[in-house]
C-alpha cells in the first residue's frame, strides 16, 4: 500500500518511521514545504528499512500522491508551550484550506487521515472543503488519549495496557472524556477487577489517572517541545486498520451521531479498508454522557468562528 504524508516535522518523520516499523506500507512518500527537511528525513528512515521491511521512501511534490491509498496531514503550525489546541485553530485552518484542495486534486481516491491539531476542527475543515464521502476523512481523534488511559490503568493494576478495555471520547483536548463506568479488564468492570486483585481503585487515583491523560502533552510539550511518537504509532495503527480491512473499532474523529452530526469528535469507530464504515454509541453514564455534550458544544463553537 502507498501511503503519503504532508509535512515532514517531528509528527510525519515519526509516522513514516513507526509505519516503517510496523510493515504498514509498501511505499511512503514524504511532501513538506521545506523539501530540504522531506529529503533528509526520508534518507534518515530509509536506513531503517534493513532492520525492518523493505519499503520505498522518497521524498516528493503534491504530484507524487498519486495512487496514495492514504494521505497523512500533518502539516500545520505546532503547538507551543502553554497553548490549548484550539488557539491553534485560526493558523491551521487556512494552512488546511489550501492542502486539503491541492491533495484531493492529486489523490482524489485516498483515504484521508488528518493529525494536525486541533484535530477534531480541522477533521471538520478538510471534510467541508475536500467534498469526500464522510468515511474517507478520520481524525486521530482521541486515539492517543485512549491509549494514555489505557497504561496508565494498565500501570495502576499491574496489567497489560493491551488488556486494559476502556476509551476517551469527545474532544482530543481539554474537554475529553474518560469513559470510567464501562472499563473493563479481563472482561470484569474495573471495580469486581480491583475487587478480585487486591488493587484498590480510589478517587484520588482516578483523579491522578484522570490528570495524567489530560495532562500528558503539556507536560511532555514542555519538556521537549512537541508530542510525536505516541501520535505517530497511533496513525501507524489507524493506516494498518485501513490495509488490512481490518474492521478495527478504535477512537478517531468524525461526524457525531443522532444531534452531533453537524460538529467532528472521537467516538468508537469502525475502520476497514474503505474508512470509516460505522460509529458506535458508547454505553456511558449520565454524567459522561452531560460531558461528552460539553465537548461537542465546545468543537461547535469553535468550528462556527472559522465559518464552519
């Protein structure tokens, strides 16, 4: 499978090198606005191929996107020190504006696979201005936050994150929600679990746990300057989804159900080989349910500033 990325920074260079990693594509092509930066980081991971898979990766233009199966954007301004993803919104938008037209141009039957944030308002604006059918566009969304509550659950039982069975919905944001009352490990809600092994699951872990997903990036944003590798292996899951028909439910944006459809945010998601196929309608209490809410009256408020 072919698979393009737009924008070489820390997300699209560590993109390329965890799909490298995870034998997703057969071809990478790398298109950023410095293509001095594109070269260097598709020669850098090209050296990585022989401990890995036998992958093509150049560089190239918007032309070379042609016969992309998937086209990653993760393009766009970074986020600084202190900013909520939706100060990002007015500079990324107009960024997103003019990729968006110039890839469905050169790609028009790829799926596409939007990273940048804030990622939910710019999943809105590269559906709004690239036309596709609804399924063909897939924010990561909240899939990083899942998989943030899923280790640090995972570390606080002592258990695999992979046995760990739980979500974050809503915005990839301030206002994501933690899906506490139907997390289960080993098919057991959290409490019989903890019950059953000895761990106790108090307020004040919830609300270390709670603090630790939402947190994350500033933290890591303020110690190194950008968050990238998590995000990059969760597109790499996204894209392997999408090759493999795989009929995966992860947690990616897209349109809302029954109330939500006019704003984008993260819920459980089918994913195969055409996109998006389904969106699940999570078993949530009413409290996350009121919360979840919130979320979507934020992204909508915050789309409708841009026009969208």
């Amino acid at each position: 499978m072919k698979i393009s990325i737009v924008g070489s920074g820390f997300v699209g260079s560590a993109t390329a090198y965890a799909m490298v990693l995870r034998r997703v594509a057969s071809e990478i092509v790398l298109v950023d606005v410095n293509p001095t930066l594109a070269r260097a980081q598709a020669e850098d991971i090209l050296h990585a191929t022989p401990f890995s898979n036998p992958v093509q990766i150049s560089a190239g233009d918007y032309p070379d996107l042609a016969g992309s199966s998937v086209v990653v954007l993760a393009c766009g301004a970074n986020q600084r020190p202190g900013e909520t993803r939706l100060q990002l919104l007015e500079r990324n938008a107009k960024i997103f504006e003019q990729v968006t037209a110039k890839v469905v141009r050169h790609a028009p039957e790829a799926i596409l696979l939007v990273a940048s944030n804030p990622v939910d308002v710019m999943t809105h604006v590269v559906m709004a201005v690239g036309g596709l059918p609804p399924g063909r566009v897939i924010g990561s969304g909240t899939i990083l936050d899942t998989a943030r509550f899923r280790v640090l659950l995972g570390e606080h039982f002592g258990i695999s994150s992979q046995s760990v069975h739980t979500y974050v919905l809503g915005e990839h944001g301030d206002s994501e929600v933690l899906i506490w009352s139907s997390a289960k490990i080993g098919g057991l809600p959290l409490p019989e679990f903890a019950e059953q092994t000895g761990k106790q699951l108090t307020a004040e872990t919830k609300a270390s746990i709670e603090d630790g997903v939402r947190r994350a990036a500033y933290r890591i944003i303020e110690g190194k300057g950008a968050t990238y590798y998590g995000i990059g292996a969760g597109l790499a899951r996204i894209a392997q989804a999408v090759r493999d028909d795989e009929r995966a439910v992860l947690t990616v944006s897209n349109v809302g159900l029954k109330g939500d459809e006019g704003v984008c945010l993260s819920l459980p998601r089918v994913i195969s080989g055409v996109g998006i196929t389904s969106t699940l309608q999570p078993s949530l209490s009413a409290e996350e349910h009121e919360a979840l809410s919130r979320s979507a009256d934020i992204l909508r408020n915050a789309a409708s500033q841009i026009g969208y």
